[in-house]
C-alpha cells in the first residue's frame, strides 16, 4: 500500500507500507491491503506501520484524518512527533 503522512507545514513520510495501526475517534484499528475505503477522524496516539521489509515505525500523532482508498492511505495529522 502508498502511504503519506503530511501534516499543515511538512511532509513527514511517504512511501510503501504493509500495513498500519491508528487511534481511530472510537479506538485503534489497521488497515492492511484491499481494506474497504474510509475516512475516519483520529484521535491523539501512537502510528504504527509494517514496512515492506516487517520493520516497525512508529509516529506519535496530535489528531488528524485518515482517508483509505484503493490501496493509497492518506494522513493529515495536525502535529507528529
């Protein structure tokens, strides 16, 4: 899957990912490939995703948005430590 991960003044990673773990508004979840399309808010927490090699990489996210479509993730987080 492609994934962004842009916040109001930067890019913060972009590229090919396994999969990934959220702080959905009403609790974490993953997405893994051919998840159904989505837009969920995001709560303050912990990123996690898989990389194409099964390393870990892990953000910290001030709130945000999450837009899943075809393989292609997008994240808008207000900050990301």
């Amino acid at each position: 899957m492609k994934i962004e991960i842009i916040t109001p003044d930067r890019n913060v990673f972009e590229g090919e990912i396994n999969s990934i773990r959220v702080p959905g508004k009403k609790g974490s979840f993953q997405v893994l490939k051919d998840h159904a399309p989505i837009i969920s808010t995001l709560e303050n927490g912990p990123v996690i995703m898989v990389d194409m090699e099964g390393n870990q990489v892990r953000y910290e996210i001030n709130g945000g948005v999450i837009e899943v479509k075809h393989n292609k993730i997008i994240l808008l987080a207000e900050s990301v430590k």
